[in-house]
C-alpha cells in the first residue's frame, strides 16, 4: 500500500513537471528516466507515456559476449592498418548498401567486432583467426563472415603482414 502511494505521488510530481516544462519552456518531446520510472512522449500523437523501469537480466551469453568484444578490440590493436584500412573501406560501402536508420556510422572496428561474435569457438591470437575467417576481406565474405556486397571489389590485404 505505501509503495502504491509512493507511486501515485511519483506520478503526480513527473506530471506537475511535465506541465511546467510544455508551459514555461514550449517543449515539444521530452524523455527520461525519474526515480524508478521512465518517460517519453511523441510529438505526433502528443502523448507521454510512464512506466516503471525494469533491470535487465543478465544472461551467460551476455557475459560471453563481452568478452569476445573486449578481446576484439585487443586483437584490433595488432591488426594490419592496411587491413584496417580495407575494413573501414568496406564499411563504408556496407553502410552505402544496406542503409539503416538505427546504424549512423559504421567503422572497420565495428565489423571486426561483429566478425569476432559470429565465431562459434574462442579465438586467441590473430593466427588463430586467421585460420578460421580468412586472410582477406573477400576470404572473409566467402566463409560467410561478413556481408557480400554489390559492387566487385577486390579486398587484397592481408590481416597480417606476410
């Protein structure tokens, strides 16, 4: 009962604020988070919308993700900046190709990271990796690795200098 009147006084403070704030400052759209709740409205259809904010839960894959990233970008360092290079080349043309509205930039390190995620078993050094992607950005596209792409260019870099 008192979290149930905690609420309620809750609500009535995040209305009283929103009311201000459209009022004294002519805001349109606004969003949030206020104690355990969260907010947003839309400008379209003029509606604020309040719920309570829920904690994710954290999963083993949540947690073996992580550390794939966090050894990619280790990895990241000892790459071949030619291979980098290529890598931010393909990026942009991925990001030319398949535009989303969620994706504003995209980077070299953004695929590589991705690249490292749809390896099934850990990968520890860049031979390694080697071993399982590829060399280059086209041996990469053939095992199916990263996307094909449209235009026909000829990735030739190695991931590590011969």
């Amino acid at each position: 009962m008192k979290n149930q009147r905690e609420n309620a006084s809750s609500i009535k403070l995040i209305k009283e604020l929103w009311d201000y704030l459209i009022f004294a400052y002519d805001i349109k759209t606004l969003s949030g988070r206020f104690g355990n709740f969260v907010f947003y409205s839309f400008e379209k259809t003029r509606k604020t919308y309040l719920r309570t904010y829920r904690y994710p839960n954290l999963t083993t894959q949540n947690h073996l993700n992580g550390r794939k990233i966090q050894f990619a970008s280790l990895l990241w360092k000892q790459v071949n900046n030619d291979f980098k290079a290529d890598l931010n080349e393909y990026a942009k043309m991925f990001h030319r190709q398949y535009r989303q509205n969620k994706s504003l930039y995209i980077t070299g390190y953004n695929i590589f990271s991705k690249c490292i995620l749809k390896i099934t078993h850990p990968v520890n050094t860049l031979e390694e990796l080697q071993e399982i992607a590829g060399n280059t950005i086209n041996q990469w596209i053939l095992n199916a690795y990263l996307d094909k792409l449209d235009s026909e260019i000829n990735f030739t870099t190695h991931l590590i200098k011969p």
